[in-house]
C-alpha cells in the first residue's frame, strides 16, 4: 500500500459557481521516501489540494468529495480526535510565508515544540528541548541554543523557514508538505532550503509533497510530477521526461516560459539529459 492514496478528490467553494470546482476530481499516490512535485499557475489548485490533505480547508466553506488515505488511514472517514493525532504527525505542513505563521509573542523554541506538547504529552520539559534542538539542528539552524531563546522578528527569512522545517520535523512525520516554501526566499537561500530538504528526504526517508510554481525548482528537488491546471492534472510522470518530452500544451507552454531557457539547456547538456527533446 502506498504512504498516500488521493482518489477523485474533488473541492468545490460554496461561493464558486456551480460548474467552477477548485479541484475537480485527482487521483494520485506518493510512496514512503518519494518527492513528488505539484506543479501549476495560481488557480491551478496545487495549492487547495495540499489544504484538503493537511484538513485546512475553512469548515463550511466547502464541500470535498473523494478519499485521502494516508498509511492506511482514511482522513475523510477519521473523527476529530483521530485527525488531530494523524495530522500534526504523520503528516506536517510547511508554508511560504514563514512570518505570518509563527506567532510574534512567543519564542521559537516554544513554537518548535508545540507539536510535541499535543502528540508527545508524556514527555518532560527538558526531553520537548531535546527534540527541539535536534530538530533545530536537523534544519539547519546554526547556534540553536540561541535561536530556541529568540522571537520571531529577531530572525531573517532564511532562518526563519528553517525554524518552521524544524516545528514540522519535530514529530518525525512520514509525509512533509511544502507548499512554496522557497519563495520568498533568495537565490542563495532558497538553494540552502533546497538541499535541506533533500538532506532530511536522503537521510530520514521522509516523503515530501513539494508545491511550487517555479519548475527549475521542481527540476532539481523532485524525482515526480504532477501537472495541474484549472483543478484537474493533465500530465504526470517522471521529471526528467516531462522536462525533456512535455506531451500536454499546458506543460509545453510553462516550459517554455521558462527564464534563462538558453542556461537551462545548456546545463542539461553538460549533466549529459538530451536537452535537444526538451
């Protein structure tokens, strides 16, 4: 059985118009240690999908439709509490805006935690700092013993993400969602968040669903990808030949919208790819 099975997961908003569903009916599967990636336009859906799975749809704001099993487990089926105790620890969420998703009145190494105060209760003060600073260090995060002391607006963008990896990680979940947690990011720093997932995927055979819009991105994170457009996938597959031989015109025309196209070939000739099929 694979870690994740999403089968004719639909999403309708309540205020949409009847025909226009955000997702419109996808079917897909992720095995333990994949990195699949999610790829499309805003509106495409990539992004109310990873809503769906990780249960934050707004409550009743939509009708979802379809099932999502994760390790045996199916979500739609599960009760609160037993959702609670899935997500948040099989399955976590990384965000792009790291700012708006930590709160300012309290330190980070508090916020770090938290997931181990609601799915670890058992543990004592010191073990939740352990496994916060092993965390820490997981993602990263040079000097953590300070960093775990300070506030949010005390850290840069780059840091900051990297602290979010580590309240994600802390669980040790089997499947991380990363919905554009690159993107407001640098050049420099986005390639250092990059490798760290790679890392965390290479060394702990964590599964991650990584959402961007950015495909040069995707080319060098992701083993899989999955095309979506108007809330429905139109091309899936391997990266490397759906960047060499794309077969929908939706997946043509983001190639091909590619900056720096000219760099892109020429780097794929020199790692050896026919770049001439691209």
């Amino acid at each position: 059985m694979s870690l994740l099975e999403v089968k004719d997961l639909s999403v309708h908003f309540h205020d949409a118009r009847p025909e226009r569903f955000a997702v419109g009916g996808i079917s897909f599967s992720m095995e333990e240690g994949e990195i699949l990636g999610l790829v499309g336009e805003s509106g495409s859906g990539k992004t109310v999908t990873a809503m769906c799975l990780s249960g934050l749809l707004p409550v009743g704001k939509a009708d979802k439709g379809g099932s999502i099993t994760l390790d045996g487990h199916e979500i739609f089926a599960c009760s609160e509490k037993e959702l609670n105790r899935i997500l948040g620890r099989e399955m976590t969420v990384v965000f792009q805006e790291p700012m708006t998703s930590f709160n300012p009145l309290y330190r980070i190494g508090r916020q770090i935690e938290e997931g181990l105060y609601v799915h670890e209760k058992k543990l004592s003060a010191a073990e939740r700092k352990e496994r916060a600073l092993d965390a820490m260090v997981r993602s990263g995060l040079n000097d953590p013993e300070q960093v775990y002391r300070k506030y949010p607006h005390e850290l840069s963008g780059g840091m900051l993400q990297r602290a979010m990896i580590a309240a994600a990680i802390v669980t040790n979940p089997k499947l991380l969602i990363a919905d554009e947690p690159t993107t407001a990011l640098d050049v420099t720093v986005q390639a250092q968040i990059l490798e760290l997932l790679r890392d965390l995927n290479r060394k702990h055979h964590m599964a991650i669903l990584f959402i961007s819009h950015d495909l040069n991105v995707v080319r060098k994170l992701c083993e899989n990808v999955i095309v979506m457009k108007r809330g429905l996938i139109v091309e899936r597959g391997k990266t490397r030949r759906v960047f060499r031989r794309p077969e929908h015109p939706y997946t043509q025309e983001l190639i091909a919208a590619i900056p720096g196209r000219e760099r892109l070939l020429y780097r794929d000739e020199a790692e050896g790819y026919d770049a001439g099929n691209l």
